[in-house]
C-alpha cells in the first residue's frame, strides 16, 4: 500500500498517535507523517505510507497555512490554552492597536520557539526539559511569515488566518503580539488549513478512515504518486531508459522542459524514480524505486 493519506487531526491526539491510528486501519507499518501538530491543534497532517515515505525528504520547505484564535489579556507558560496563566490579567486591546502593530510580523522576521516545543536542544526535546524543571531558552531562528490576515475580532479573541515557512511557531506569533502590545496573549485555537499542496479538501478524519477499513475500502483514500510533488515534472521512461535507471545509472529521457528535477514513472503508471538533470536530456537517479514482486512494471 503506498500513497499519501492527508488526515483532519482532532484535538487531542499527538501526531505520533495520528500516526498509530493510521497504522492500525491501513494495516501498513511504514507510515510517517510530514511535519508535528500540537495536541491541542487539529487540521491538515499529511502522512506517507508504504514506499512513498522515501519521499518526505522533497517535502520539508513546503509552506503552511493556520487559522487561529489570539486572546489577548494574559499569557501562558505554553504559549496556548493548555498551559498555567501567567502574569496579570490586562484589558484586551482595540482594534486599531492590533492592525497597527500586525505588519511588524510579517515577511522575514527572528522567533524563539516556545519553550514547550519538540525543538532540540542538546539533544533534547524542550518540552521534556521544560516538564522536568529546566529553564528553557530555545534560541530565536529565521522564519517567514508570508501573510497575516485579521478574519475577526471580537475581544479579547482575535482570529487570524497565517501563512508562513516550515518552523513557525503561531504560539510564538500569539505570544510576541501580545508582549508587542505591552500585554499577555496566548493562542487559544489553531487549525491548520494546508500544508503544501495538501488542503482541508483533501483530508479524512480518522472516524471517516475508520469506517472505510470496516468496509475494506481504506485504501481508496490514498493520493497516489502522481498527485504529489507537482512541481516536478512528470515524464513516462522508455523501456531501455527505465532499465538503466533501474541500475543507477543516467539515462536520456523525452526532453519536456527545463526541470532540474523530475518525477519518473513506468508505462504503467508506477513511481520508478525521482530524476536530476545532468545536462540537457540526461538525468540521474536520486530516488530509484525497484518494481514490487507481482507488481506492474
């Protein structure tokens, strides 16, 4: 069974159980997911299953899109609703407060990480030093928030819908709007919208997987090879060309564009290799996948 199955993740579950329950009513060991929810989160977690999880590797820059709740008033030790109150209470404040202060957290900015978070620190994840009674200072990285959009507001509950780069913490977001705004924030709600290419469209809770395996008809929710990674190219390989990708070596394909990069397929539709281009026609295999026994080919 290989594919990629994009599931609605309900508050609640870590992604690590996202992942179990998937494992249980796919009946398949290798599965893995593209990138952690918090438990509290819920919305788009794209797992991959069977061979395809090889692939998780061209996935991890894909853009991500949240709507999301801010309260504003007070903070919290985690940076969200699950967390201990921290500081005292504030007034939420207007509008006009907000949307000015908004645009100084877009584009290219520095965020720390909350404290718990699955970030590493010398080995560690931060939450495990956080829960066991160490201060934990995550250092500030680099991301990008690529759009920042006010849908609502009704105080103290401010809702905004983020775009933004692999490692943005909306947590963070919620709790530097707030100190920005000489004030206690936390994030209260967060559902993820997109990840890439994969939206709320194509998802499936795991109620509605559940009842499909009972069915036997689970496998039916599996995007196949051909839906994912668009932005490579996709190009069937000559029998004699497939042969030589098969072995490693180079092999000149029907030149299509400019790619650096493509997805390769057999005449019958199988993923048989992710391409680069060497020069002109010629690609190289960086991904090969050897045909299954019993298999198409």
């Amino acid at each position: 069974m290989n594919g990629a199955l994009i599931v609605d993740k309900p508050a609640g579950l870590t992604s690590h159980d996202a992942v179990a329950a998937a494992r249980r009513l796919l009946r398949e060991r290798s599965i893995g997911h593209l990138g952690t929810l918090d438990p509290a989160a819920t919305g788009v977690l794209p797992l991959l299953v069977g061979r395809l999880t090889r692939l998780a590797r061209f996935f991890q820059l894909r853009e991500k899109e949240y709507e999301g709740v801010v309260r504003f008033g007070w903070a919290t030790a985690t940076y969200d609703a699950e967390g201990k109150a921290v500081g005292e209470p504030r007034p939420a404040p207007a509008r006009a407060a907000i949307e000015a202060v908004l645009p100084e957290f877009q584009g290219v900015i520095r965020q720390k990480p909350p404290g718990f978070s699955a970030k590493k620190i010398n080995g560690q994840r931060a939450y495990q030093l956080a829960r066991a009674g160490v201060i934990v200072e995550p250092e500030a990285v680099e991301v990008e928030i690529t759009a920042l959009e006010v849908l609502d507001y009704t105080a103290p509950d401010l809702q905004i819908r983020v775009r933004c780069s692999t490692g943005t913490y909306v947590r963070s977001l919620a709790h530097d709007l707030g100190r920005r705004l000489g004030m206690g924030a936390h994030l209260s709600r967060l559902r993820r919208t997109r990840v890439g290419e994969f939206t709320l469209a194509d998802a499936v809770t795991l109620e509605q997987l559940e009842a499909d395996a009972r069915q036997g008809l689970a496998a039916g929710r599996l995007l196949p090879a051909r839906q994912l990674l668009p932005e490579m190219p996709a190009i069937v390989a000559p029998s004699e060309a497939a042969a030589r990708l098969l072995q490693g070596r180079t092999a000149n394909l029907p030149e299509f564009s400019p790619a650096r990069r493509i997805r390769i397929f057999t005449a019958a539709g199988e993923l048989l290799a992710i391409g680069t281009r060497v020069a002109g026609s010629l690609f190289q295999p960086e991904l090969v996948f050897p045909p299954e026994p019993g298999g198409p080919v």
